[in-house]
C-alpha cells in the first residue's frame, strides 16, 4: 500500500441532505413536487447529469438541461449548510501516505466542499466529474496513479459504492468498501469489494496494520 484514492459523498462526507434539497430546488422551480430524502439516496453516485435525469424520470419526465443547470446552480449556492466530514475521515486522511480523490461530484462544487470543510490540502490530486469518463470507468483511478507516481495496483481504491469498487478492480487496485454510505450496503457488497469496513475509523487501523 502506497497511496490512498477516496470517493467522496458517503465516504469522506455525508453531504445527502445538501444534495437532496438543492435537487429539490431545481425541481420546485420547474413546477414538479420535492422528492422525499428516501427517494433521492438512491438516484446518487453517477454524477449530476444522471441525477437530474433519475429524478426526472421519477416525475415522469424526461432528460432537461434547464433543470440540470437549475440543480448545478442551486448547489453551488449552498455546498455545505448540512454537509459534514464522516467519523474517520481525518483519521484515513492523516495516515502519511498520498491521497487522491476520485470523485463523479462536478469539479466546482468539490473544490468548495473540500475547502469549506478544510481538507483540500489533504489530497494531492484530485479528479472530478468533467475530467473524463466517470465511476465506474476506470479512468479517474489511473490518472491519479499516474500523476503521483504510483502503481495502480498499489493503491487502495476506497469508496461507499459499486461505482468505486468496480473503478478500482478495473484499474488493477485493492479495493476498500465502506459501509453505511449513500449507496447502500446491499449494492456495495454486489461489487464484491477486497476489503469491508464498518467505518474510515476501521479504514485506519486496517491500514495502519
């Protein structure tokens, strides 16, 4: 083990709220009812086109770029009213070895989650939706390997999703599935990750060992 790739919502941070209402504000200003907390958790982790799009669909309508724009809009307004730093973060990202992040969540707004949240620092590169192709493509995970000079295969690829795990096992990392994330357990233990853990705490004894 050499380096350290994160995903980021429901891994590193639990920011399911901010997300919910922003995608609640964009859909409000189109004339369509707000989505339960509940209902939006599921449509997470494939980045904002596929969100907008997923919500849409549970309001019987199809894809809409005003409304896309409109959720961008809202959620860069607000980033961080509810979003908070999980139990352990701190702990994995301070265990001396280089840290990526690798994350579907548009570069704009991550660059201002992790800077409100004061670990932007922590990561010396970061990879981001626009960037190329998103989670589950394996692209994000070997770019950042690339970039710190690191084999892929050394690396742990650490995340709550399928989407992480299947990124990490298709570029050739160990792959760390965290439990409790947005994704759900069921989901993320399909993808068969190397390694479980109930928390990032559990992460950094794992990885101290």
């Amino acid at each position: 083990m050499r380096a350290l790739f994160f995903d980021l919502d429901g891994t590193l941070v639990d920011s399911r709220r901010d997300i919910a209402e922003a995608l609640n504000r964009a859909l409000a200003g189109a004339g369509m009812a707000p989505l339960a907390l509940s209902e939006v958790l599921p449509l997470v982790g494939d980045g904002a086109r596929v969100l907008v799009e997923r919500a849409l669909a549970a309001r019987g309508r199809g894809p809409d770029d005003a409304v896309l724009a409109a959720f961008q809009e809202a959620y860069l307004a607000a980033p961080c009213v509810h979003t908070t730093l999980l139990p352990g973060a701190k702990e994995a990202l301070a265990l001396g070895l280089p840290c990526a992040l690798v994350t579907n969540k548009p570069r704009a707004v991550t660059e201002l989650v992790l800077e409100r949240l004061g670990v932007r620092d922590a990561f010396r590169e970061v990879w981001a939706g626009g960037d190329g192709p998103l989670k589950p493509a394996p692209d994000g995970v070997l770019s950042v390997a690339a970039r710190l000079g690191v084999s892929v295969h050394d690396a742990w690829m650490i995340g709550d999703g399928p989407q992480d795990v299947l990124a990490g096992k298709a570029a050739g990392a160990f792959t760390v599935g965290v439990r409790g994330g947005i994704a759900g357990d069921a989901r993320l233990l399909a993808a068969a990750p190397d390694l479980v853990v109930a928390s990032l705490l559990e992460l950094a004894a794992h990885a101290r060992r």
